[in-house]
C-alpha cells in the first residue's frame, strides 16, 4: 500500500473509522477515499455498486457497521442484524467485483461464544451458544468474516479480518440508550458531579470483566495488519489485560471527580461473565497495544468534559 494508494475508509465519521483516518493522514498517505452516510448509503446495494465503479478504490478498510451497548443491542435486534449484514455483503461483494487490491473487515469479540474459555482464542468461534443479548449483532460480524474467509477461498481476494475488543476513545457515542460501557459511565458520572446527585446507578452487578483498547492503538493495529498480514486466519486485537466493571467504575469516578456512592443495579443484565482476548498472535507479528487504561480514561475525559455534546 503506498502512500498515494487510493484508499476507501468506510464508516469514517465513526469512532473506529475517523481513528484510522488519523493514522494514515499521520502516517502520509494522502489519497483517502470518504463518504457520509448522506452520501452514500450502504446498506443500498445500488448505491455501493456505482461508488465502487466510479471510484474504483484499490484498498478498503470496512470500520463502517451499527454497533450499540447491551441495552441497544437487545432492543433493536432486526436492526442490527440486517444493517450490518447488508453493509459487509454489499461492500465485500463489491471488493471483489472491482477487483480491490486488500480488504481489511473489522469485527467485534462479541462473536465468541458466552461461555468459551478465557482468554478468547481464535479458534474458539462457533464453538459454544453465544450471548443472547447481542446473538444478533455477533451473527452479522461472524458472517462478515466469513464472507472475506470465502472470497478468499473461492476468488483468492486478499480480504482479512480482525477482532478488536471493547473500546473507547475520541468520537464516541455517549447516548445512554446506546452507548457502550466506558462511554455510559462517564456521562453517567459527570451529569452526577454536575447536579451534585448522591448516587450514581450502574447497571449489572459489577462483577464481570472486561478488556478496553484505545482506538487510537486500534487504528495503529489495523494500518499494521494491512501492511504486514495476509492470512485467511481473523487475528484478535486487544490489550489482554482485563478489568471488573466494578473497578472501571471506581477508576472512572475517581477521574470525573465525583464525590458520591455508587449503586450496582442487579436487575439489570450483565451480558457475557467475562471476556478477554488472547493476542498472542497478533503479538507474535509484532504489534502491542501502547495506551493504558488510566491515562487513556483521562484523555478521553478531557475532551469529553470539553465539548458536552450528546
């Protein structure tokens, strides 16, 4: 891939996406190919099919996907099912009708099954039931991957995928009704500071564990992926350390500054008990995640608290 490759991020206005756009525009290449959701659409097969016609971009990196916390997840199962679906198919499918030189598929970890055993291997998929809160959402990236798996086979396309753990970082998405984890608590938190509330609500029990990455590490693990892997293999990508829900609360008040109690809510669902993913093979290839979690809540908490928007 050189630097004035015409290359296509897909779902750039993003978290994931506008995250690898800073690390190529960073990192020199100057040829990036852009489109809104207003622009084009796709989940339209039409619209994707005359994009990549007229376009013709030689390297894909498809972050573009509907992603939710548990409480979206579960609520709006059809939807997340059928978006991400259409997405991955109509975008790979084109991939490989223009003849597109690599295609980089991104994923979730939720694809592993609920109970399988830690930390997550890659060999582990479609071993076990998986989480029912989010079955729908982990079918639609479990076919994403195979759909690059089978062009691959069949077609020989140099389309690869990765699994990248929870994450957090600039851009996300702080809507209570849909945003994941770390997001969640830091709204929650700072509006908690802010109105000087005694108690701040969190839900599930506490107890699970979890593993978060930066999207900035993210996006440096994706353009080196790109640049140094072909294998039919997905590869994880992740810190392999892990967290209680329970202590990222705690880190996460103590970050914000607020003062008051916190309230686990064991009525509401925890999801998947823990979920922690083994990297020893993207580590093997040479790539470690370089931001903890401490410096990175800050980071993300500074820009938060800057902008207020919701």
């Amino acid at each position: 891939m050189e630097k004035s490759s015409k290359i296509y991020v897909a779902g750039h206005k993003g978290m994931v996406g506008s995250a690898i756009v800073r690390k190529l525009l960073s990192e020199g290449y100057n040829n990036l190919i852009l489109r809104t959701y207003a622009e084009l659409d796709l989940r339209n097969q039409a619209q994707v099919e005359q994009f990549f016609q007229s376009e013709k971009p030689e390297y894909v990196f498809l972050a573009a996907a509907k992603v939710g916390g548990i409480l979206a997840n579960n609520t709006y199962r059809a939807d997340f099912i059928y978006e991400n679906l259409m997405i991955e198919s109509n975008v790979i499918h084109q991939s490989y009708v223009h003849k597109v030189k690599k295609l980089l598929f991104l994923g979730s970890s939720c694809i592993y099954p609920r109970l399988a055993p830690q930390p997550l291997k890659e060999e582990y998929l479609l071993s076990g039931y998986l989480e029912e809160t989010n079955e729908p959402y982990a079918i639609a990236k479990i076919a994403g991957l195979k759909l690059c798996e089978s062009y691959r086979r069949q077609y020989q396309c140099n389309f690869i995928s990765a699994m990248p753990t929870n994450l957090y970082g600039p851009n996300d998405n702080y809507d209570l009704n849909n945003s994941h984890v770390i997001p969640a608590l830091i709204r929650k938190f700072h509006e908690a500071k802010v109105n000087n509330s005694p108690s701040v609500v969190v839900w599930g029990t506490g107890t699970p564990l979890r593993e978060f990455l930066h999207v900035d590490n993210l996006a440096e693990a994706c353009l080196f992926l790109m640049l140094n892997y072909d294998g039919i293999e997905f590869l994880n990508i992740g810190s392999g350390e892990e967290i209680s829900i329970h202590e990222l609360s705690l880190i996460i008040k103590s970050v914000v500054g607020f003062k008051g109690e916190i309230v686990f809510s064991s009525t509401k669902p925890d999801g998947t008990p823990r979920k922690l993913m083994d990297v020893d093979k993207i580590e093997s290839l040479g790539w470690k995640f370089q931001t903890q979690l401490l410096e990175g809540l800050i980071e993300v908490y500074r820009e938060f608290s800057g902008r207020e928007v919701f």
